[in-house]
C-alpha cells in the first residue's frame, strides 16, 4: 500500500521536537527534517533553501514532490545530472551519505534511510507527475517550461540541467547524421602518415581513429596515458588539412583544453609532433599548435554564465579538438556545442577512466560506455578495412549488427601504451586499479619487484618518514623536494648581473623543471592527510632543513598554483610559479633584489615570464595539490598520499588519475591499511540520462 509523507513520519518527531510551536502543515515538518539533516551535514543548506523556495511557489504540494527535490538539489552537488528515483530506492545510502544509527540523539530524528526505504518509486513518480512543480519531459506546451523540474521516466532534474542534457543530445545526433566526405585517396594518405598495415601486428588503433574522424562532424578519441593521443590528433589535423591546402581552401582549425595547464602541455605536445611531421611545409604552417582555454575560446563574460560565442554568433571555425575532455561538464559542453558551426567538426580526446569534472556531470564517460567493446556495426567494420588495411577480426570487439549503438561509429579507443610498457610497474598498477583489482594491486605493490613503483606505510601521523621522503625521494633515484632547491640555491646566476640577462630565465627555466620532478598528491583538501595540513607539514620541514629561510606568506622558493585564470596577467588555473629573487629592475642600488614568481610560458620554447606577489591574487601553496588539480599535468614522480578513514571522494577513478599523473616513478603512500583497497572497489557513479537518450531516440522539444 502507498505511504504518504505523514504516515512516514515517527510519533516522537511531531510530539517531542514540534512541541510548543503552532500546528504545522506536513511540508512544514518535511521542512524542519530537512533542517535536522542539514545541521548534521547529510545535506546542503543551498538543497534545503531551494526546497523552501520549491514550497513557496506551492504550498499545496505533496510534501513527497519536496523531498524528491531536496534529493535532486543534492545529487547536482555531488556531480550526477539527475535523480534516478528507482536507484535511489534501492540503495538509499547513494542519495545520502547515511549517519551510524547511534549518531542520532534520542533516536528522535527520522534517518534518511528509514524515509527512502518506505517509499514505494511507482507512487513516487505517479506523486511528481501529478505535481504543478513538475513537467513531463514529453510536454512541450508553454506552461511545462515555467516547471523547475522535469520528471522524465523515473529521472528527475532541475529543468536547467534537462536543458543542458537534450540540447547536447540534440546536437550530437545531428552530427552523427552528417556524413562527412572523404578523400578519394584515403587510403594512400593514411599510408603515407602511418606506413601500411603489416600481417601479424597488432591494430594500428590511431590509424583507425583517424579514419573514422575524416568521416563524421564528431568524433571522439579516447585512450590512457601513452597510448597516443596527441599524435593521433596532430596526424588527423595534417588528414584533414592536405586535401583543403591543396584545394586551396584551408580549414580554420582550433585546439582547446579545459585548463591553462592542459592547455599549456597540448600547446607544447603538439608544437614538438608538427615539427616531425612527414607533410609538406604548407600543410605544416596550416596545422596550429597553439591552444586556448574553453572559457577563452567561447569568450567568457566574468559574473555570468554566458559567453560571446552562442547559438546566435556561432565560432569562426571549421575543426574543434578538445583535450582532456573528462574534465568538461555538462553546463560547458551544452554551450561548446550551441557555439559550433553546423558544419565545423567537434573532435574531443581524453582518458574515459580519469576523473570527471568536479561540476555536474561525466559527459566523456557518458559517451565512452561503449568504447571498450568497441560495437561497431558491420558497415563500419568493413570500411574501416578497407581505407586503413587493418584487420579486425582479432580485435575481439562486440559488433553492432542491430544499429543500437550509434555513437559507438564515431568513437575509438587507443589500446597501446607507449609510455608504460608491458615491465611498467606504473602502468601494470594503473591497469590493476582500472579493472578493480585491488588484490592484484597490492601484490604488486608488496612485491617490490618494479623500480618504478614505491609504497610507503606511514605508523602513525607523527612517523617522520613521511618528511623524509617528501625531501629526499628514494635511495633508488626519484627526487624529492630537497631538489629543487638545491638547483634554486647552487645554479644562481652572479649577484649584480642585470635582470635582461638570459642566465637569469635560464635558472628560472630550470628551477621550474627541477621542481616538476616531484609534486605530492592528495585526495582532500582538509585535514593532517589534506592539502592544506601537508602544504604546512611540509613548509614547517623544509624551514627545520633549512633549504628555505620563511615561512612566511612569500619566501623564495615558495612554489604557487594559480586557482583562477587571470587574463590580464596571461596566467591560467591550475599554472605553477615559484618566488625567487631576482635583480630589481632600474634599482637605484646596484645589486638590489627583488621577489617575482616565475610562471613557464608555456610556449613550446622554453619561456619564462615573472611577476611581482603583489599582483596575484588567486594563488595558494602547492608542495601538496589535489588529484583533481592535477588532471592534465605529469610529473617525474608522483606521490599520491591517501587519508586515514575513507572518504566519499576516494574511488578507483581517483586512484588511478592520481597513478598516471606519474612519468617515470609513483610512489604510494598509506596513512592506514586498508583504505587503498576500499577505493579501489569503489567506482564513481553519475547519473545522467545523455546515453540512454541518445539510444532511445526520444526527440528533443525545440
């Protein structure tokens, strides 16, 4: 039988916590359980504000209507695009973090669990349909698109991220419509860019990547690290740009990245590839290799959501690559696609298995579920063949022989790592942690039979292997923060040589390498395993050692992380300076120094720039950032440091994006047994309905 809210409600709650205040409706008490929550920290004060706000549009509603939103409001903070009510249901500790029983003072208050597990989801559904909050996603009349929510099936959303989620559905299959035309000597080009297929070896996937994205107005490459897609792309620009050159028509190419920092290593990547590449010096000067932020590619308009470039003033381009397009959400992939030409090509790249965006939604994984099977249907099969003379018949790949997977035909996955070979302890433990396998991990760890892999198992928070081996790295050869220090104090230039002198950007220059040889990894923010705790750990060691002489808010040496672009300065989030003294321009004494951070410029040429502390506002301490800082960087050796107690945020994505931020040695360290396990069982979850839409075909209200 279908329980209403009142009936869900304990005796005690009404008669105990409500008594003395005047008769209250049912959605009053809701509003007040909601409170409770909230003070206990299972929920946001801004779900249980938008809750009240729900409540004043209508005080009539089913109280069922507000709870549903309130668990909405919260699952946006917590990355999913959606309430899936049934799933909800099911495991009700997935919409709330559940409190321990004993927690409860008086075991007065009504548990989260208790309320969601006596729910039934079909009169729950039938209770938001009813709802005047509410509109059915099929309904496109004038008076549904004034609803702040959209049920559609058993998925509830705020009507901005139903927005968001049917125009990139909309978009995305009008450009799986539009077939592309392909050079009629497809085959010879991607010959001469690749070399011909050999029997026996193993699939050229790049190959077949690039094939596929000659054909189509969108098209996704995706891999790990060292699996090729920077090569991949700039090969696909030079395919793509020949036959226009020669036609003496151009494409207008661009190349985006979500952060300063991915941006910055793209620009680098590609600048090296294009230099090598086997084309002639025309269609080498026609393949760009800088690359700009997303927001600064859309122009964006700061205090607002809105940019320049829109459905209405569309971006002057003929070709779009997106790198690291795990790190875009929802909202942002919405407006990239509203700003495309209808007839621009969207290709993105980007590691499915990393991290998604810290905002709402996982739009690369969302696209990527089929990438690993493969699905392609037997037309794709055979042209793929036929253009790239490789053979896939031992690619033990699914086939699509019903057409359900339309997305699939335009998505490749790189299988092949060349930076972490079959004896890569770095990529046989990324691989381990990617498959949730956690015992296989661990042995691996224990056995110690890779020198690039490192484990460390702190005894206690006070253990001072821990500042140990943040200094001096290993015995076997990874650096620690001792190194770039020791470069900063033994390579500096004379005292009285002039700042426009070029050793100075030389030292610069290589104080900024030195110091991207190490970079430790957290995955919180607060606490003694956090950023903030470890960046003042390791400030406090490094002032005991003597290797700084402050610690104090600017210091030379002080490495920084930029935490929000600066246009004016040039400066992007997530770029890394560190202060030094220079020689202070036009100084009246001779030989005066002066503190500047100097911040790469990462133009593919070695640059330097410096700039005074005075002028950064946003920046922060970073012997210690966040894995998802870190998401578009590598360093020599990655330290990735894990919390005491598991966390929401520790999943196997985590674990394995802070791994293959590592080039050359990672080094694992544990506070406590056990809690690298746990994360790695754990796989983050996001709801979203982009997928299931797309297959289901369901059409798109204009």
């Amino acid at each position: 039988m279908s329980r209403t809210f009142a009936d869900l409600l304990p005796q005690s709650l009404t008669a105990d916590s409500l008594a003395g205040l005047a008769p209250l409706s049912r959605a009053d008490d809701l509003l007040l359980l909601l409170t409770r929550w909230v003070e206990r920290g299972w929920l946001r004060a801004l779900d249980k504000a938008f809750v009240a706000f729900l409540h004043e549009l209508a005080p009539d509603d089913d109280p069922l209507v507000l709870l549903a939103a309130a668990l909405t409001s919260h699952q946006l903070g917590h990355g999913h695009v959606c309430l899936d009510l049934f799933e909800t249901l099911k495991e009700p500790d997935f919409a709330l973090s559940l409190p321990p029983e004993g927690d409860v003072q008086g075991g007065v208050m009504l548990l989260p669990s208790q309320l969601l597990e006596a729910l039934d989801g079909a009169h729950w559904c039938k209770v938001l349909a009813g709802s005047k909050l509410v509109a059915l996603a099929a309904d496109s009349s004038e008076a549904a698109q004034q609803c702040p929510l959209v049920l559609s099936g058993k998925r509830l959303y705020l009507r901005r991220y139903w927005a968001y989620e049917r125009r990139i559905d909309q978009s995305l299959r009008q450009r799986l419509a539009q077939n592309e035309a392909t050079p009629s000597d497809l085959p010879q080009r991607l010959t001469g860019l690749f070399g011909a297929a050999k029997p026996g070896e193993v699939i050229d996937w790049q190959k077949l990547a690039c094939a596929l994205a000659t054909r189509g107005a969108f098209s996704i490459v995706t891999g790990g690290p060292g699996t090729g897609k920077t090569t991949t792309v700039v090969r696909l620009l030079a395919l793509l740009q020949a036959p226009a050159v020669e036609a003496g028509q151009p494409l207008r190419i661009r190349l985006a990245a979500p952060t300063g920092k991915a941006a910055a290593r793209l620009t680098e990547s590609i600048s090296q590839q294009v230099r090598t590449l086997k084309v002639s010096d025309d269609i080498r000067s026609k393949i760009p290799s800088d690359v700009t932020t997303v927001h600064r590619l859309l122009g964006s308009r700061p205090g607002t959501r809105h940019f320049r470039h829109h459905a209405g003033n569309r971006l002057p381009l003929d070709v779009l690559v997106v790198d690291e397009a795990s790190m875009i959400d929802l909202e942002m992939m919405a407006n990239l696609l509203d700003a495309l030409p209808a007839n621009a090509r969207l290709i993105l790249l980007g590691d499915k298995d990393q991290l998604a965006s810290v905002e709402a939604g996982a739009v690369l994984g969302d696209l990527c579920r089929d990438a690993e099977a493969g699905w392609y249907s037997p037309q794709t099969r055979q042209w793929l063949e036929s253009v790239s003379g490789e053979n896939l018949a031992a690619s033990e790949l699914q086939e699509d022989t019903q057409g359900l997977h339309p997305l699939a035909q335009q998505v490749v996955m790189l299988r092949h790592s060349r930076r972490f070979g079959e004896g890569s302890g770095i990529g046989q433990l990324a691989r381990w942690v990617n498959q949730q396998q956690p015992e296989e991990a661990r042995k691996l760890l224990a056995a110690r039979s890779h020198a690039d892999v490192f484990n460390v198992s702190l005894k206690n928070e006070q253990d001072r292997s821990l500042e140990r081996m943040l200094l001096e790295g290993h015995a076997q050869g990874p650096q620690g923060y001792r190194h770039y220090l020791t470069v900063l104090r033994n390579q500096r230039p004379t005292l009285g040589t002039a700042l426009e002198d070029s050793r100075w950007t030389e030292w610069a220059r290589s104080v900024l390498q030195a110091f991207d040889a190490f970079q430790l990894l957290c995955a919180v923010r607060k606490g003694p395993w956090g950023v903030e705790g470890l960046n003042q750990r390791i400030t406090e060691a490094l002032l005991k050692a003597r290797l700084i002489d402050s610690d104090q808010q600017w210091y030379e040496g002080r490495p920084v992380l930029m935490t929000r672009n600066d246009y004016g300065l040039g400066l992007m989030n997530g770029d890394i300076g560190i202060a030094l003294k220079l020689p202070e321009r036009d100084g009246p004494e001779a030989g005066k120094q002066v503190l500047r951070v100097a911040f790469p410029r990462n133009d593919g040429q070695g640059g330097v720039r410096f700039v005074l502390p005075s002028r950064l506002n946003d920046v922060e301490t970073v012997y210690a950032m966040t894995v998802h800082k870190s998401q578009g960087s590598e360093f020599a050796h990655t330290a990735l440091i894990l919390p005491d107690a598991l966390n929401p945020v520790l999943t196997k994505e985590l674990i394995y994006t802070g791994i293959t931020r590592a080039k050359d040695w990672f080094t694992l360290i544990e506070p406590r047994a056990g809690v690298f396990e746990e994360a790695v069982r754990r796989k983050v979850k996001r709801l979203s309905g982009l997928m299931l839409e797309l297959k289901e075909g369901i059409d798109t209200p204009d």
